[in-house]
C-alpha cells in the first residue's frame, strides 16, 4: 500500500477566533515496505499528522492518495488496511480480558477466525498469548499494557501501522522490546509511520525522515 500526501494542509476551527493553522503544502510519500519516522519540536504538528494519514481527520486543503486513488472517496476501505492508535494505546482500554481486547478491531471489520487473529499479533508484539489471554488489562506492567495496546492496533492485519511517540514512558527493556517489534514488522514488509522527538531511538529502522 502507498500513501501519498499532496499539497496537505490542516487548520483547527477555522473561520473562528480558534483557528489555528498547522501546516500548509506538506507533499510526502509512503512507499509499501517503508519506515518513515515524522519528528519535530512540540506543537509541530506530529499527532495532527498522524491522524490524516490514518484517515481518522480529513485534511482541510489538499488530497490523501493510497495506491493513487483520493483515500476519503471510500475511507472505511482503507482504514481497514491501517492500524492507528492515540498516543498511550493503553489508556483506551476497555475490555475485562486481553483476549477481548485484542480482538476487537478484527471482530469489528467481520474478520472470522478471532483466534488466529488473537494468536499472530500476540507473537507479533512478543506476549505468550495462552497467558495473557483472560488476564484484565488494566492489572498488567507498563511495558506489557503497550505492548497490547500495539496487539489491539494490528490484530486485523493491516498494512500501515501509525504509532505516536510509541516509546514515551517506557523503561530501557521495554523499548528494546518495542525496536524488535518494529524490526519484525518491517522484514514482513509493512510500512509504518512513526510520530518521535526522538529519532536517535529509531535511527536503525527509518528509511526517510519527515521534519515538521
Ligand atoms: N483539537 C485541537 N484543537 C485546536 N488546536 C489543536 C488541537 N489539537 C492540536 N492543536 C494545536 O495544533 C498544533 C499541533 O499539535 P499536535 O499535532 O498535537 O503537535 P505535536 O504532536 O507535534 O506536539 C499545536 O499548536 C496544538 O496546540
Ligand atoms: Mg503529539
């Protein structure tokens, strides 16, 4: 899958004494299989971003194209195709187990075969998933609450995965946990943007680097 971003800008509340231009012109490409990681100091622009690239907020001027076809003619087809989250993933939680958790999204699109899902991004993000799989979410580490979180945005295997700041308020083992996720996601040939003000972090995996 290939996101392109063409002439894209954003402004909150505009027309209003709120509004507040963010970026305006911004053209950039996400080719399949690439890692483009999208810094800047805050108050840059980066969730803003994010978010039109997820197709969750349609951008105020220009185009979001995926595999050259206007992304907003029919966006509930590609957003099936992208796993997205806020930052802190693991604040949105509001299942009993992790298995629910998890199972959500690919429950949502009318995917059938919940186990499978449940079963690939657990290994994906590094949990054992028969022992995770009846445990409240809410009862689990920092670093095992992120990475179910991560679990929750993949499980209906997308192709596009759009992290904010997946590193913040991690401890040093975690964030190696979360780099081997990220490597592994990539050899499979998925894309991903991630929102950092730390690009050293990442430097290993980026292929292209987006300064806001
Ligand atoms: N919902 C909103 N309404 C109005 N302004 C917002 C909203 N969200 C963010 N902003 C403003 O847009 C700018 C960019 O914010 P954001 O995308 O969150 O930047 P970053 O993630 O780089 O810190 C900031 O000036 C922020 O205050
Ligand atoms: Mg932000």
């Amino acid at each position: 899958m290939k996101v392109e971003l063409v002439d894209v800008g954003f402004t909150y509340s505009p027309g209003t004494p709120f509004e507040r231009r963010v970026f305006e012109g911004l053209n950039f490409k996400i080719e399949p299989g690439k890692f483009v990681l999208i810094t800047g100091r805050n108050g840059s622009g980066k969730t803003t971003l994010l978010q039109i690239i997820a197709l969750v907020m349609k951008p105020t001027s220009g185009k979001v194209l995926i595999d050259g076809q206007d992304a907003w003619t029919s966006p509930r087809k590609w957003r099936r195709k992208i796993g997205f989250s806020f930052q802190f993933p693991e604040n949105q939680f509001f299942s009993l187990s992790v298995f629910v958790e998890v199972v959500y999204a690919p429950k949502n699109f009318g995917i059938k075969s919940l186990e499978d899902s449940y079963q690939r991004a657990m290994a994906l993000v590094g949990l054992e998933p028969g022992s995770y799989r009846n445990l409240i979410p809410y009862v689990l580490s920092g670093g095992e609450k992120r990475k179910v979180g991560i679990a929750s945005i993949i499980s209906h295997d997308p192709e596009l995965l759009v992290l904010d700041e997946p590193m913040v308020s991690l401890d040093w083992p975690s964030r190696k946990e979360m780099l081997s996720f990220l490597e592994k996601w990539k050899a499979s040939g998925k894309s991903a943007a991630v929102a950092t003000h730390n690009t050293e972090l990442f430097k290993k995996l980026a292929d292209d680097i987006l300064v806001l």
